[in-house]
C-alpha cells in the first residue's frame, strides 16, 4: 500500500523521517484544513489524537470535508482522540505535578511534569510541560503549552454525519472495547 503522511509542521515530518520504514512514505508539509493531494485514498487515519488540536468548530468541520474529499467512494476514515473523562477534565493543577520520566537517547531519565487546566466552555485543555534531567533540575527542553480540545461522542458524531460520513462503529479503545464512561479514548471508523 501507498503511504502518505501529512503535517503543517515540517518539525514533525522531519522526525517522523527517522523512524523506521520512513523511506517507504510520502511526506506532505500542508494544513490538513485545506488538503488537498493528488491521489484518492480507501483509508484516512487521524491517530496520535492529532483531531484534538483543532480548537475551534470552523476547524474541525474544515478538516472533516478535507478528509471526505481524500477518499474514495466508499473510503473509510478512522479517527482517534482522548475520551473526555469527567475527572480528568476536573482536575486543575496551577503548580508542576510530575507526570512521567523517560530515557533520552543518551540515557538519562528525564522527569516530565506540568500545568493543566480545562476550561469547559471551549472544551479546551490547555497543558504546560516541563522537562528536567532528574537530580540535576536542568531543563532538558523548552517549557512547551499545548492546547487540546476534547469532544464528547454525540458531538463528534454529529459532526462526522454533518461532513457526510456514515459512522460504522466506535470503540473505547484501539482494541475495540466498547464506548464506556470509564473509556480513556474515543475510536471511531467511518464510511464516505
């Protein structure tokens, strides 16, 4: 199969060019709001709950008919983003909590911790990350603020049917749990 990766961020396609099987995929610097490609595809998949990066209605209905227009008649386009879970969204932390720790690829763990708070008009979280070399407190990179946007399934859904798709089934999580309220993702399948 023909792969082809799209990103508005040539940051991110440059690393993703390192990975394994890099050689084997199309990259595309572009804005998925306005994609447009050459080829027609029988799969769209929006992984790594990249759909929570678009913040606002416009931008979310924008890439929704950008992807439909991708696929061919009878397409499907899968999408994966975080389930809204009611105590996460809840919990506010105005001062670093420690997240997770991780190896660099020198080997030295590295502590990440952070700053969260959701405000629930926007449905927008927004996320301040801290990376430190453990016992030493040096920043191992730049404080990074990122925004995500969480989308409860009536509404997802009503979105996809508004750009067209047919939804044929949704899950709890990439090993096709059921939807729940104890779900931590929303993974859903869709037909053009």
């Amino acid at each position: 199969h023909a792969v082809t990766a799209v990103d508005v961020n040539a940051l991110m396609l440059e690393h993703a060019q390192t990975k394994f099987g890099a050689d084997d995929v199309a990259w595309v610097e572009q804005d998925a709001r306005e994609l447009q490609l050459r080829s027609k595809f029988g799969l769209v998949v929006m992984a790594g709950n990249a759909f929570q990066h678009l913040l606002s209605n416009e931008d979310r209905d924008a890439v929704l008919k950008a992807v439909y227009r991708q696929l061919k008649p009878g397409g499907t386009f899968a999408v994966a983003l975080r389930f809204p879970e009611p105590t996460l969204l809840a919990h506010r932390s105005d001062f670093p909590e420690v997240w997770h720790t991780y190896l660099d690829a020198e080997g030295y763990e590295v502590i990440v911790s952070g700053t969260s708070a959701y405000d629930p008009i926007s449905q927008v979280m927004a996320h301040q990350t801290y990376r430190h070399f453990a016992g030493t407190g040096v920043p191992a990179a730049s404080p990074t603020l990122t925004h995500l946007r969480y989308h409860y399934p009536q509404e997802l859904e009503a979105a996809l049917k508004n750009a067209r798709f047919t939804v044929e089934e949704r899950f709890g999580g990439f090993d096709r749990t059921p939807l729940e309220a104890t779900s931590t993702s929303l993974v859903y399948l869709c037909r053009k």
